[in-house]
C-alpha cells in the first residue's frame, strides 16, 4: 500500500469519510469526457455535413447519413487546390529558411561564449513582447515598396524573419541543456561550427524540432490576416483567406441557395484541416510532449 | 529534475574554467577572438533587423504624420490619437475590449487550470495521454475554418442551436445570435466553448507535472485535497505557467481581431467593434495609415503596460 491508501484506509476506518466526486475516477473520467465531446461538436458537424447532398443537407443535418457523397470533396478540391499548394509551398520554404536561422541562432547562444552574448539574445527574445498589432500596418507598407506583396514571398520571408524569435527561444534553451562533453570531444577530433551544429546539435534535439515544426506550420497555416491585406491575386493566395471567401461567396450569390450548398463548403473546410492533421499524425507525440514536459513559462 | 543537475554541473563546469584560465584577454581580443560567433549571427541580425525591428519602429513614428503607401508623410503631433479618441463609438469599442479581455480570463486561464487539474487527477497515465492528445484535436481545423464553424453554429435559420432550442421546445429563445445587438459580444465570447481544447491546458499541465510529490503528500497529511488544494497549493506552485496565460489573455484580449473580422466584422452596429478592428479598418479600407498607427501604438502601450503590471504583482514564489 503506497501512503496514499494507507490514508485513506486509515480515514476511512476512523469513519470520517471525507470523500468529495474527486476521489472517484469515474466522475472525472466522466467529466473529462464529457467536456471533450462538446469540444469535438464543430469537429463533427464538418464532418457529417461535409457527406450531405443537398438533400441530406436539408433534412437530415445533424445525424450520419448515407450513402457518403463524396463528390463534395472533388467540387471543393477544385475550388481550394491552387490555394493548399500556396500554402503547403510557402510553408515549407518558410519552415526550411526559419528554421537555418534559429539553429544557428540557437547553438551561438547556447554553446559559444563572446562578449556581449547576454544583450545580443535578449534583444531578439525581446521581440517576443512586440504585439502584430504595431507592426501590421508599416509592415505591409515595407513589404509593399520592396515589391513582396502580391507574392508568395510576403508569406515566406515573414516566417523566415520574424519566425526565428520564437525558434531561437527554444532551441537555445534546448540546446544549452546538451552535454558539453559531446562537443569538446567533437572539436578536440576538429569539428568545426558547421559539423558542430549537423552532426551533432540537430540529431539530439529532433524532438525539439518536431514542436518547433508543429507551432510553426499551424501558425503558417492558420495565417489570415496578413495574407489578406497583403495578397490580392487569387493565384497566389493563401488557404484561410480562400476558404472565408469560399464561405462568402456561397453565401451571398446565391442567398436563395445557400443551403444547397453546404456539403461542398464543409468538405473543404475539411479538406483544409487535412494536412495538419496528418502533419500531427508523425509529430503529434513530440508536440504534446514538448508543451507540457518543457515547463513553458515567461 | 535533470535540468536542475545540468544546471549544477554547468556551474561548476563554469567556475572550474574560471580558477583554471584567468582572464588575460582584453574586450577587443575577445571579440575578435569570437569573430565566428558575429559572423554566424550576422545574417539572423541584418534580416530581422529590416523585417522585425523596423516595422514597430516605423509604426511608432509614423504614428505622429499624416500617411499612406504613396503618399509624402506630414507632421501632424498628436492629431491621429485625437482623431481616434474623439470618434463617436471609440467609448464603445474600448468596453467591448474591456468585456472581451475579461471574458479571457476565463475562458484562457481559469478554464484551463481546472482542466489540467482534473486530467492531472487522473491516475492511469495511459488515460491521461489520451485525454492530452484528444484535447489537441480541435486546434488541427484551421482557425479560420473553426471561426466559419461557429458562424454555422449560431446561425439563425441552419444552426444547431437554434435547432436544439426548437427540439426542447424553447423555441422563443430562437434568435440570430450573431445578428442580434443584445447577444453578438456575448456570441463572440461564446465562441470555442468549453475552451478547453489548445496548448493552455498543456502548458498548465506542464507546471503541474514538475510541482514535487512531496507536496501532494503533505497535502494528504493535512486532508488538503480537491480543489482547495489547486487553489492553495498548486496555483502558487504552477503559478509562473498560470501568469504567462493570463498575459496571453490579456495581450489577445486586446490584440486580436480575426474572430471579429470573420463572425462578425463589429457589428451589428458597433456592437462587437474593437479598437483593434478599428485599427484595421481605417487603415485598409479608409487609407487612413496614420490614425491605424495610433490605435497600434496606444493598444501596444496598454498591452505594454498591463503585462508589466501582472509580471510586477503576479509573482510565483521561486522568483
């Protein structure tokens, strides 16, 4: 018996049973539960009506139907395509750029000692603080005279830049936890920075780089407002912006219709969850894992 | 635990270094000796310093003139905030922000901090990893996407609440939420319920997770148990997790627009518009940059100020 139950053995047998509904595991099972289901009641709304015919859609909205119309998917595919690849593009190429300049960033903070180190790293942490908010409007002017609007680029040299704040964070944090007996035996056989940072900074600490993939393709992904102001042209748009405009043009065009229209709409917004969730699929563990074991905190 | 060791062993690793090589460079050999080190962080510094560190700088300049992208700027002094303050519905805008930066702490820390208790009362650890993944799940779905969801879900005529309420036979509560004056702030609060789901609840479960089992049984000794322990115990020990939500709260609370922009965009009315969106709009749809890098600059202040407040008065007890 651990002290635990020798407590409350001992409790119990004094007959003062001091039981609240936490003690039992059922109720917060339950609860627990419970509280996940109704999180999950938008989740499955996308899901059933993304199946519906117009129909379907109608009547029967909020139960399974059958058969499963899955020629939603192809109409919605059709309309989102150019708008994934954008994405899928441009957060890849942001990912790669952003994530060069934070290891770098990273092991010069954790594992080389210069003058002036401390200030150097608190001067980029620092802009952590900065709100989007002040930035946004003289931001888009920038992008604007250096010709990035109205490209993918103003997507990714956003990431690029402003994304090894945060990544710089991490990694460093992270990186100043590896043992130093790796890297003297390293250079003591001739390693350079380069090999350094390759062969053995980026193989310990690929847990770390599965968070930082995560938070950052979820924050790429789910990018609204900037594409918005800054990308006009329907060819290099973002999958956010496409599918509010999706869901407006169903709407107002064809108001007398709007409901016929449902299934395809919820197809792409699933369509639009999809990478994420297979991205989650392979890096998921890491992700939960990383938040909760790294003791987040200011 | 292992990083407390690490911690230890780096010091000592340090202070070996210390007695074993005195110091005998200068500043300038040491910063020449380190020239790899600049030379590495040299490109991080000059893109961000274009892209990162200008931008701000220029919004707080250029708070101050009259401008637009092609457009000579003009001195204008204080006239923008002017401009902004003595709009009509600025009172307005900055109650809605009030109530829904309120409303945040709620829904962004009390929220999650009895979900992560309750998870962290769980026993089985088999359980408890099911629960964190299933909690992640929602946040999968776009945030845009989630935001269209919950415009479907207070629909008037198609939503399921209004289609819950007819089925119970409350049919007179049917209304446009999201239409209506009277219910669209508290709609907008609504949105995401129960707000559990996202890294809060993981980032509170992560202070939990390293709060010392001595505690929980001296807790027992003591018959300190359920939630009068959270909130004697375990919120002054997890409390450096609990304030870096509640400054989140607040800086989103002020700060963030998409869910108004894609729900409701301030209306009806003004009934769900914010200084933020306000922002936005005079800046993108009237061309008037200058008054948007006032209501950035003034929101930026208060964020500024609030976060330094909570960090001077919220202060965890290992600080």
């Amino acid at each position: 018996m651990n002290l635990k139950q020798i407590i409350q053995h001992n409790i119990f047998h004094r007959g003062q049973p001091k039981r609240t509904w936490l003690d039992s595991q059922i109720g917060v099972h339950a609860t627990i539960i419970l509280l996940i289901l109704i999180s999950f009641v938008p989740v499955y709304l996308m899901l059933t009506l993304s199946f519906k015919n117009q129909v379907q859609y109608q009547h029967e909205r909020y139960a399974i139907t059958f058969p499963l119309r899955l020629g939603n998917y192809g109409a919605a595919w059709e309309y989102l395509d150019t708008y994934v690849w954008n994405t899928l593009l441009a957060a890849v190429v942001g990912f790669i750029g952003m994530l060069i300049l934070s290891v770098i960033g990273g092991y010069v903070f954790a594992r080389l000692r210069f003058p002036g180190r401390e200030p150097l790293y608190y001067s980029i942490i620092m802009l952590m603080m900065v709100p989007w908010i002040v930035s946004f409007v003289p931001q888009y002017v920038l992008y604007n005279d250096l010709g990035l609007t109205n490209t993918l680029w103003a997507v990714i040299v956003l990431n690029i830049a402003s994304g090894p704040v945060f990544g710089i964070f991490l990694l460093r944090t992270f990186f100043s936890g590896l043992p130093e007996e790796i890297f003297e035996s390293a250079r003591m056989d001739g390693a350079g920075h380069w090999t350094l940072i390759t062969q053995i900074t980026l193989p310990l600490s690929l847990p770390t780089i599965a968070t930082l993939a995560v938070l950052n393709f979820l924050s790429t992904w789910n990018s609204y407002l900037w594409p918005m102001v800054a990308i006009s042209d329907p060819k290099y748009q973002q999958v956010s912006v496409g599918l509010f405009q999706m869901a407006r043009n169903l709407s107002s065009n064809l108001s007398a219709a709007t409901e016929m229209q449902g299934g395809p709409l919820f197809a792409g917004y699933v369509l639009a969850s999809l990478p994420m969730v297979i991205l989650f699929f392979f890096l998921g563990k890491f992700y939960v894992e990383g938040l909760v074991e790294s003791g987040l905190k200011v | 635990m292992a990083g407390q060791v690490n911690l230890t062993s780096l010091n000592e690793q340090v202070r070996l270094k210390k007695e074993i090589t005195p110091r005998k460079y200068s500043i300038w050999a040491q910063v020449l000796r380190s020239w790899q080190a600049y030379a590495l962080l040299a490109p991080i510094f000059i893109i961000m310093i274009v892209f990162v560190y200008y931008p701000p700088l220029l919004g707080l300049v250029r708070a101050f003139f009259n401008w637009a992208p092609n457009k000579e700027p003009v001195f204008v002094g204080f006239a923008n905030f002017v401009s902004y303050f003595q709009y009509a519905e600025s009172g307005r805008e900055i109650a809605n922000m009030t109530k829904l930066m309120s409303f945040n702490l709620i829904s962004g820390v009390v929220v999650p901090f009895v979900m992560a208790e309750l998870i962290f009362s769980i026993r089985s650890s088999a359980s408890k990893e099911v629960y964190r993944l299933a909690m992640v799940i929602p946040i999968l779905v776009p945030g845009v996407v989630f935001l269209l969801l919950w415009k479907h879900i207070y629909d008037a005529n198609i939503g399921p609440i209004n289609g819950l309420l007819e089925a119970i036979g409350l049919g007179l509560l049917k209304r446009d939420w999201l239409g209506d004056p009277a219910t669209a702030l508290y709609a907008v609060m609504g949105v995401g319920f129960p707000w559990i789901s996202g890294i809060s609840t993981l980032i509170v479960l992560g202070g939990l997770a390293q709060m010392p089992e001595s505690v929980f049984d001296a807790c027992l000794l003591d018959g300190c148990t359920g939630p009068r322990r959270w909130v004697m115990v375990d919120l002054p020990l997890s409390l450096s997790q609990v304030r870096l939500l509640i400054i989140l709260a607040v800086i989103n609370g002020i700060t963030s627009i998409q869910n108004i922009l894609i729900l409701t965009r301030g209306g009806p009315g003004y009934a769900t518009s914010v200084p933020a969106l306000r922002m936005f709009l005079r800046a993108f749809t009237t061309n008037e940059y200058g008054v948007g890098s006032a209501i950035g600059v003034t929101l930026f202040v208060v964020a500024m100020g609030m976060t330094l407040l909570i960090n001077r008065f919220v202060r965890p007890y290992n600080e």
